[in-house]
C-alpha cells in the first residue's frame, strides 16, 4: 500500500503546500466536488476536493457515502469556515464500494435502537467512534494505574467449576450430546463423561482465583469477560461484560476504599486529558437528549460536571446502617415518593436509594459499608454484632450520580473456622471449593478487593443511558449476533 497519513496528523499539522496521501470512508460528497472523509483516527472529518473535470466519471459515481477512497493530492490552507486545512486532489481511488442504496448510515441522525440492530456498522457514526475511543482510553487508564503501582496482572479462567457470588445464574459449558445426554444410574446427567469430568461453567467472577494470586503475590488485578445468565432484557444489563477485580494481600476495609477512589478518580481524570474532543461530542448529545425529557426528568448535571463531580469530592463514608437511618427519614421515604419504601433494617438498596444519597443528601459520591451479612456474598469478613445484636460484613459500595453503585467490594474473611461457618450457612459444599480453604489453612493474612464493572463505568464517563451502547457487540437475552 502507499503510505497514508491519517486524518489526526494532518488536522493537527502546520506544514502547508506539500503532496500527501489519505484513505477513508466518506461520509459525504458534494456538487460532485468536497468530499467529507473520515479514517477513524479522530472525530473530525477531513475535505477533500475533487477536480471533477479531470476525474473520470465512472470514479465520481463510485463517491458515496460509505465507501472507502483513497485521495492523494496538496494539503493547503482552507478557505471554507470551521476548517483549518483541506486536500486539493489530484487523484482518487477507489478501495470499496458502497451501494448508496443499500448502505443503511445515511448523512442524518439515527436513533440508538437502529444503530444497535446494525452493531457491526455502528462504529462508523461519530457518537460510536466518541464512545469507543473513550473506553479504550478508560481500558489503558486501567492497566497504567495498577502497573505504576506494582499489581502484578493475573488471568483468572473463564471456565471454571467454581460459582463465586453462589447466585447460580450460570451459562454452562459442555461437549455432551443434547439428544443422547449420558446419565448416571439415578437419572442425573454422568458429567464424568463431559470434556473436563465434571460439571463446568462460564466464570461470573474472577474473585476467588485472584485471591489465591494475591496471597502469594501480594498485589494482583484482573480485567476480563465475566458472564451470567441473568433473563433481565434491562438498559443495565448484559450477559457478557468485562470486570476489573484487584485483590490485595495485608490490606483492610480502609485500604480497599482508598484504592477503588484512587482508581476512579486515576481513570476518569485520564480519559477527560486524552479525549477531550469526544467527551465534547458526547457532553452536547447528551444535552441534546435532555432536553427532550420532561423537566422533572432531567439530570441536575451535565455530562463534565457529573466528572468533575467525582474528581473534586472526596467520597463520603457512611455505614449501611447511618444510610438507613437518612433513607428512612427523607421526605421522598415520608411523603411514599420512593418506588421502594424503606422501613427495615436488612433491606437491600435500590438505585433509588442510592442516587438520593449521592445526589440529594450528601451531593458527593458515596461509599457505604459494613452492610447486613444476610444480603451479601460468603467470603465477606465478619463484624462483631452491633449493640442490637445485628450481624454486619465489612462490604463496601461506591455509589455515584446518576447511576448509582460503580463499584462493589469487602474485606475478605480470612478465618477459617469463620468462612466455613458462612459456608454452612449459605449451603455451599466445602469440598468444591478446598483450594480457596487452603488458602486460610496455610498462611492466611487480612486481605481485601472489589469489583467494578468495565461497562458501567464506560456508561457513566460517556454519558450512555444504555449499557449494550458501550460494549461492541452487546450479549442479552434472545441476542448473540456478530
């Protein structure tokens, strides 16, 4: 191929009057002269013009908006408004066609529902290109944290025997015959026939490997695909999605709270230095749509004040206990205002809840602790009762505006005789999960970590009410296409 430059350097470049080479789809053409082109290195697109009287007129036909050129010719000064520079072409190739009738992103706005039936498409607009770069942006912001601070990087498998939150909505995973399944002499299915002799699933956390790496490593994180078979066909739903989950050895509850508000605010602050001109796009079109809800409706933020939010605020700290007590007693509680009344201790939040503490009560991100031990997970560490008797976990949430908790985590129980207790409790066979035992058996220590959903920190930092917006190919019930 002759050497391109892209779009993002030439926009950026200062040198004028010399010969040059782009490639790209074109998204407009015009009087059979301008040519709005885009390569996908940036937002803006880049003119070319076209010397129509000297270009045949098979290769003028084949400019449409879809298609992919090549135009080599002088950049120079542009007189035209809102353009520093543009290409006077001396030559156009064409690369790829693009049947203008058939081509389905035409020059005009597309709703979100069409572009998400097209997804393989969509990253040609300009708000998937807005949002795409910015989750790569948060992705490498991710990894540059926990490397300059010495988190080793761990994968933790995807198949696993394991179910690490014990919900049990798992996709499973075999190579048995759906119309010849090999039973056991009870009728159950003979999983020691199955490709790993056991029963085998795709992981929903990488939580409990990562706490073997840790107490050996000290410091580890992972970031991969998580997955659960949930029916919920939600705009905060996805059965496929990426989770972050460090875990730190000789670490408590206030190390953990520490850590996940230094990650955030490290990521956040990242993407808003290295994709200002996305976030713009996307803080306008988010203005844009608020202003066709109904006003009782519409956020009291913006798109960069609800950022800024969270990096110039320190993140209150409040138990769960305290949170139900403010609950309890608003006026949105009093006056029945809440979808979800708050009336007992050992309820567990909903997003209602949560976004009246961040937004209402203490108008700053919220992390709230020490939550019930009856609505959280097993290999939470144990509080002492309270003064009424009541059995609390060293758990935390960070909540945030407009979307309410972004990241979950605890302390972990590192007793033994205390995690097998919990296990009993829950029903949960202590034989399946002897490795995690041997790890309190053989040198156990205080250690703590969370989780934060990949996808629901993209929605929160682009602005994106629907989660399947910000992963590429979006899994939910009834859909797998791509």
């Amino acid at each position: 191929m002759i050497k391109r430059e892209k779009i993002k350097d030439i926009l950026s470049s200062t040198e004028f009057n010399r010969e040059t080479t782009v490639m790209g789809w074109v998204k407009t053409f015009r009087n059979n002269q301008f040519i709005a082109l885009n390569d996908g290195s940036c937002m803006s697109n880049l003119q070319v013009v076209v010397d129509f009287a000297n270009t045949p007129e098979e290769v003028l036909k084949k400019i449409t908006t879809g298609a992919a050129i090549s135009a080599s010719g002088k950049l120079v000064e542009s007189l035209g408004k809102g353009q520093k520079c543009e290409i006077k072409a001396d030559s156009v190739q064409i690369l790829g066609e693009s049947d203008p009738e058939k081509f389905p992103l035409q020059p005009k706005k597309h709703s979100l529902e069409f572009l998400r039936e097209i997804a393989h498409l969509r990253f040609r607009t300009n708000t998937f290109n807005a949002i795409f770069k910015v989750r790569n942006a948060l992705s490498f912001a991710i990894h540059q944290f926990f490397n300059e601070r010495g988190f080793v990087y761990l994968h933790t498998p995807i198949i696993t025997a394991s179910d690490a939150e014990g919900a049990g909505e798992m996709f499973r995973v075999t190579t048995l015959p759906f119309d010849d399944t090999p039973r056991t002499d009870s009728g159950e299915v003979d999983f020691k026939e199955d490709f790993f002799g056991r029963s085998a699933n795709l992981t929903v956390s990488g939580q409990l490997e990562g706490e073997l790496g840790a107490m050996a490593l000290g410091e580890i994180y992972t970031f991969g695909p998580t997955f659960r078979a949930e029916n919920s066909n939600t705009t905060r739903h996805l059965a496929e999605f990426w989770m972050i989950e460090p875990e730190v050895a000789f670490a408590d509850l206030e190390d953990n709270m520490n850590l996940a508000e230094d990650l955030l605010k490290y990521v956040i602050r990242y993407a808003m230095d290295k994709c200002p001109d996305e976030l713009a796009f996307l803080a306008n079109r988010l203005a844009e749509e608020e202003k066709s809800k109904p006003q009782n409706q519409r956020s009291e933020l913006d798109l960069m004040s609800k950022l800024n939010f969270c990096l110039e605020n320190d993140f209150e700290r409040v138990t769960y206990t305290e949170a139900i007590h403010i609950l309890k007693h608003s006026k949105p509680n009093q006056k029945k205002q809440f979808k979800y009344l708050v009336e007992d201790w050992g309820v567990d939040l909903q997003s209602e809840h949560e976004r009246y503490l961040v937004e209402k009560h203490f108008k700053k991100p919220v992390i709230l602790t020490d939550y019930p031990a009856d609505i959280k997970a097993f290999y939470m560490r144990m509080n002492e009762p309270d003064a009424d008797g009541r059995k609390t976990v060293r758990a935390m949430d960070i909540l945030f505006p407009g979307i309410g908790e972004m990241v979950g985590g605890s302390q972990r129980e590192e007793r033994l005789e205390k995690l097998q207790q919990r296990m009993q409790e829950m029903h949960i066979p202590e034989e399946e999960l002897y490795w995690y035992l041997d790890t309190r058996r053989f040198g156990s220590a205080p250690h703590a970590g969370f989780g934060l959903g990949f996808e629901r920190l993209v929605l929160f930092v682009t602005g994106m009410t629907n989660i399947r917006d910000v992963i590429p190919f979006p899994r939910f019930p009834k859909n797998a296409e791509f």
